[in-house]
C-alpha cells in the first residue's frame, strides 16, 4: 500500500456525490459484498480500486447493508475481511469508514476519548 493509495481513498470518499438517505436496494449490497470478496478475499492480493470505488460511491445506510450481506454470505465481516487483506492507514481508513456506516454516534464516542485525552497530554 502507497500513500497514494490511502490519498485515492480520502480524496474520493470527501469528493464523490451520493445520496445520504436510509434507502438501500438490497440486491446491489449484495452484489457489492460479492464483488468486494472477489476483489479481496478470493484473489492473491487486493484490488484496491474496487474498495475505493464502492467505499467512497455509496451512502453510510448502503455500505451497513453490504456489511450485513457480507456476514452473511461469508460467514464473517467485512470489516474483519479489511483487516486481513489489507495493512496500515488504508486498512484503517477503510475500517473507519465501516464502522461509521454502521453506527456513526458509536464510533465517534469511542474516538472522542482518544481525541480527549491526546489533546489533554498536550496540555500537560
């Protein structure tokens, strides 16, 4: 992974146009849990455009549903599937962007603590 590759992701998850309502067509989550495991899990290395076309192009409600289609077909998550094919800030960019689709006010709380407490250290 190249910091190009983490610079592609930042860039089009704050850049691209989508729609942020809670519709979700079901079969097109299906059909990108599917096409996220042939881009990471099925195949020798990752194909990181596919994760970063489908991360940065689909609304918080749609990237929870492909998560919970995911679990489903392939018995574990996908966020555990990021943290096996992928390494380093990509991984991480791509696991925030997981956990921010599934429950925004959650992550944030657990992170606000950490932002809290380096901020604090930097006080002392």
């Amino acid at each position: 992974m190249t910091l190009s590759i983490l610079s592609q992701i930042l860039l089009a998850y704050v850049t691209t146009p989508r729609h942020e309502g809670p519709e979700v067509n079901r079969e097109i989550a299906d059909m990108d849990a599917k096409v996220l495991y042939k881009a990471g899990e099925k195949k020798l290395g990752i194909d990181e455009k596919t994760f970063v076309q489908i991360f940065s192009e689909r609304s918080a409600a749609h990237l929870a549903a492909i998560s919970f289609s995911y679990q489903n077909k392939y018995g574990h998550s996908l966020e555990k599937a990021v943290k096996k094919e992928t390494s380093g800030l990509f991984a991480q960019a791509l696991k925030t962007i997981i956990q921010c689709s599934k429950n925004p006010a959650k992550y944030f709380a657990k992170h606000a603590g950490d932002l809290l407490g380096t901020l604090a250290l930097n006080f002392i």
